[in-house]
C-alpha cells in the first residue's frame, strides 16, 4: 500500500537532512516507491535551462557523447538534474504513468502529455538511457520517470501547437509573464539577451504593454540579430554590444533612450557578470529583473549598493500565477514569434 508523503517532497530527501529537494545534494529517485500524493511520469525530453546547458557544453567541448556522460553523472549522483556549477536545472515534457491516490480528484489521467512546471534541480528523476542531445535547443530526449510531488505545478499541452513547439515556450514562461505584470503603459524597458526565447517573449509584451509612448530596447551581440528583432515587432530600437561590459552598455543604453535612464530592465543573458549591465541603466525606484539563472545575487545586491542605486531587484522565479496560459498566448498572438520559434527551437 502506498504511503503518504510531504506536500513539498521531502519524504525524498537523502541529504543533508532537514532541507527542502531543491537545496538537497541527493534525492531519492527509486520510481519503484509510491506515495498517495505524487504523480510519476514517463519523460519524453528534458529541457535543460539555458545557463546550465551552456556550462555543460563548455565544460564537455560540444562532444555530445561526453555531454551525455556528465548529465547521466549528475543525475546518477543527485537522484535529479541540477547542475553543480550553476545550480539550477530546466523542465520536462512526458505522459502521466501514475497518479497517487490523494491526487485523482485533479483534471488529470493517466497518459496525459504535461510540462512540468518546476525546476528540474528539485525533480527525482532516474534516467534508463539518452536518446539524443539536441545541442542547439537544449534539449535532451530520454527515457526516463519523474516525480511531480502535492505542491508541483505542471500544464497540460495544448492541442492547438506541437508538444516541442508548447516545451520551448513554456521552458521560460516565468519571464514573459512577469514582464506583463511588472511593464505599464509608458515605460522604457531595456532587454539584455533579447535574441534568445525568453527575451523575445517578453520583448512581445513590452512592446504591448508599454503602448504608443513607451520604449523598448533589444541589447544584442550582432546587428543582423537586432534586425531581426525590428522584424518581429518585439522592440522600438535595438543596441549591439556585450552584456558583460557595463560601461560601454551604459552609454549605448541612455543614447537609445533620448538620455534618460529606463524604467525597468530584464535580464535574459546566459552568462556571467552582466549584473551590473542590468542595473546601471535604470532609474533610481525603477525595476530590475534577473531572469538569468547565471546571475549572481551577491554581486546585484553589492554592486547595486556600489554604485548608489535605489532599484527594486526582482529574482527570476520562474513561476508566476497563469504564466503557462500568457506565455502560450504569445504564440497565438504573433504568428512570427510562432514561427520562428518553430524554426529555431523545435
């Protein structure tokens, strides 16, 4: 008979005791083990975030086969895929296999295809073999389970788009939804990383929310990918330069502005030291959000102080409330961004 668990999934940590699964360094993830109140799926492809596949990639030389390896490692150690260096983990798509007993009152059955909602760094998850490392969408195809506990949020795919073109949007679907909670009528919004899925998003509804009298400017590595943003309608202007040099984004930045400095920036980058790229361009009492899981809170929080900035500083969650049914939306609303996310990520 199954036994019930913790609603946060606790039950499945191994060490160090005492911790919830996302700060555990191992979890169980032995699927012969059921509990009242967790769904088990049958995984079909990870997503794995986009600051955590590119330290792999580094760190394996782009040799798949090596890549392969250090995910089976890390999984094998953890019980879970989080990466050591940057911590964080991404999501995953699969069919429903179990639904414990506590939880069968929800709209869900088995064989349902879901995205999970939460971190993969929290996930048990017991990988039986790699079918293929698809390097240029972070993408991993298994065979595999995972285990969704009580408090796991998940959407069920929808039937208007493919499950890999639905997997790719809601990868970063906490990012679009918070900039349409956090953007108002008005506002210039600078995006750093704005070429990649999630700056793309939200550079569709900045554009939407900050109306005929806001900015928005895209922050891009080449001119060509800032082209391609006027394309798509997901900003007004777009400057090229290095989200790791803060001087020189500074100077860009308030030249794209009339001189003035931003209302909110997002961060969307996937490397290293761009906190303060983020963070001088914005006005004092204005907004800066840290989408990037390649982000060090440590160096926002003291370079923000260095420097005498009074900003709000807005950690990445990637869950906001409905932010699966907003992100999807974009994909109906911009038959562009469908496509290309159709091109580029699927």
């Amino acid at each position: 008979m199954a036994n019930q668990g913790n609603k946060y999934g606790t039950h499945r940590v191994i060490s160090p005791a005492g911790v919830l699964t996302q700060a555990a360094q191992k979890i169980d993830n032995d699927m012969t083990k059921l509990y009242t109140n967790e769904i088990i799926c049958d995984v079909i492809s990870l997503n794995i975030d986009s600051a955590s596949f590119t330290q792999i990639k580094d760190a394996c030389g782009k040799d798949p086969e090596k890549i392969k390896e250090m995910i089976l490692s890390i999984v094998g150690e953890r019980g879970k895929m989080q990466n050591p260096v940057t911590g964080s983990g991404g999501m995953f798509i699969g069919r429903v296999a179990y639904i414990g007993d506590d939880l069968k009152g929800r709209d869900l059955k088995v064989g349902d295809t879901i995205a999970s909602l939460v971190s993969l760094s929290l996930t048990p998850l017991k990988i039986d073999q790699i079918k293929a490392i698809q390097m240029d969408i972070d993408r991993v195809d298994v065979v595999a389970k995972a285990v969704l506990f009580e408090s796991g949020i998940y959407a069920k795919l929808p039937q208007d788009m493919s499950e890999a073109l639905a997997l790719a949007a809601l990868d970063v679907a906490g990012a679009p939804a918070q900039a349409a909670k956090l953007i108002k009528p008005c506002d210039s919004v600078l995006i750093l990383g704005a070429n990649g899925k999630s700056g793309v998003l939200c550079g569709w509804e900045a554009v939407k929310r900050v109306g005929p009298t806001g900015n928005v400017v895209a922050m891009v590595r080449g001119e060509e990918k800032g082209k391609e943003l006027l394309e798509l309608g997901v900003c007004h202007k777009f400057i090229v330069t290095d989200a790791a040099r803060p001087v020189e984004l500074l100077e860009k930045a308030l030249q794209a502005n009339g001189g003035r400095e931003y209302d909110i920036s997002i961060s969307c980058v996937n490397v290293e030291n761009c906190e303060m790229s983020a963070i001088l361009p914005v006005r004092d009492g204005g907004i800066v959000y840290f989408f990037s899981m390649a982000t060090s809170f440590t160096k926002a929080a003291l370079g923000a102080e260095g420097i005498g900035k009074d900003v709000l500083m807005i950690v990445g969650n990637g869950y906001t409330k409905d932010h699966a049914e907003i992100t999807l939306e974009v994909l109906r609303e911009s038959k562009k961004i469908r496509d290309l996310f159709n091109a580029k990520y699927v």
